[in-house]
C-alpha cells in the first residue's frame, strides 16, 4: 500500500553549489530545479512553477510495502502504437531494477483507484509540470511524465505498462528514452538516468537504437 503525503521544496537557481537547509519543511535550494539532489527516499516528486517563477518541487511520501515489476526484458516485442514519437538515449544503459522499481511506483501512483477522490487528483497535471519517481536514496534511474502544454491534462491510468512497450521496442531494453503518448500531444512519459535533466529528452537525435526489436 502506498500512503501519500506532501511536503514542499523549494528549488530556486542560485549560483553557489547544491546546499540543504533543515528546516520545518525541509527546503532545498541548488543551482538545478530538474537534478535530484542525493539521498532522497523512493516516491513521488512533482516539479511545477509558482507565481514568481520558480521550480517546486512536492515530494509525495510512499509507505512502500511491495512492489512488483512493470519493465521485464522483452525479447520479441510487438509495439503497442501508444507513443507518437520515441527519443532513445542509444547507449546509455539503466540499472534493470532501478529502472523496474521506479517504473512500478510511478505505474502504482498513477493507476490507484483511490485518485479520483484526492483533491488534487494526482492523474492530473498542471501545465508544464513534471512527475518523476525513483526507488531508494541510491537510486540511479528516474521514470517520469512530462505535461509540456498550457492547459491541465488527465494521465492515463495505464500509461507506464503500456508506453513503455514502444520505448522497449524502439530503444531496446533498459535503454533511456522518452515517448510522446497518443492523443495527448504534450504528454510525454520516459526514464533516464536520475542526474540528467528530464526536460532535455526530446533533445535526443534518435529516434531508434540498433539492436532493439524496431531499431533501425
């Protein structure tokens, strides 16, 4: 079961290096509102601006009793058709399970029937607002949704086992990458390595990786 709490941090651009202060809520203040700073426990961190201009950053707390794997290795894979574009990160491999735990609490965070009787319901996003999960303090991969647009948009309860076949399939397995999800044209969802920036995947000049089952 996962129990959700919030607690707020603040994440503003400072020039000095990534600093902590401890207080009642816990700030962090860095110089990068999208790196994960270091020893943060598993769950739920939800990036978004306030009316100033700066990157929040709530934390959704998890009781994290069980989780199952989303992400299996997949040897022959049809693609789902739930993505419109892909963005690889040819090469640059993820730890399997890191991968799989943070994939499964995303998944669990967004598919709990529970959601729609949460105010905010957490399915949906604000405009240009982040979700990304990660599974320990140790963690090396971050599994995340991205609403790129100006208006709120409701995640689909099945957006991780379903999207991440297409990035499976056009990446490979455990590979980084990013998909563009269908019928939402600035919803994207994708995992990486927790030290880059999610908002620079699409950045990504490949589209597929060769060796995966639809590279090219």
């Amino acid at each position: 079961m996962f129990v959700k709490s919030v607690l707020v941090l603040r994440l503003v651009a400072l020039a000095a290096s990534l600093a902590i202060e401890h207080g009642t809520h816990g700030t962090l203040i860095g110089r990068s509102p999208f790196t994960l700073p270091p020893g943060l426990d598993a769950g739920i961190y939800t990036w978004s601006f306030d009316e100033a201009g700066n990157q929040v950053v709530k934390a959704e707390d998890f009781n994290v009793t069980s989780i199952a794997p989303v992400l299996d290795e997949r040897h022959e894979l049809d693609r789902r058709w739930n993505s419109i574009n892909t963005w690889c990160g040819c090469g640059i491999w993820l730890d399997a399970t890191d991968t799989n735990n943070a994939n499964a609490i995303l998944n669990h965070w967004f598919s709990d029937p529970n959601n729609p009787s949460m105010d905010p319901n957490p399915n949906i996003l604000s405009p240009n607002s982040l979700t990304g999960a990660i599974a320990n303090a140790d963690a090396t991969v971050i599994a995340f949704v991205w609403n790129r647009g100006n208006s709120n948009v409701f995640v689909p309860t099945d957006i991780v086992p379903h999207t991440s076949i297409d990035i499976s399939y056009n990446c490979g397995n455990f590979i980084a990458g990013t998909a563009q999800v269908v019928g939402f044209p600035h919803l994207d969802y994708g995992y990486m390595r927790s030290n880059r920036d999610p908002y620079t995947a699409e950045g990504s000049l490949s589209r597929t990786c060769p060796g995966a089952t639809g590279g090219q």
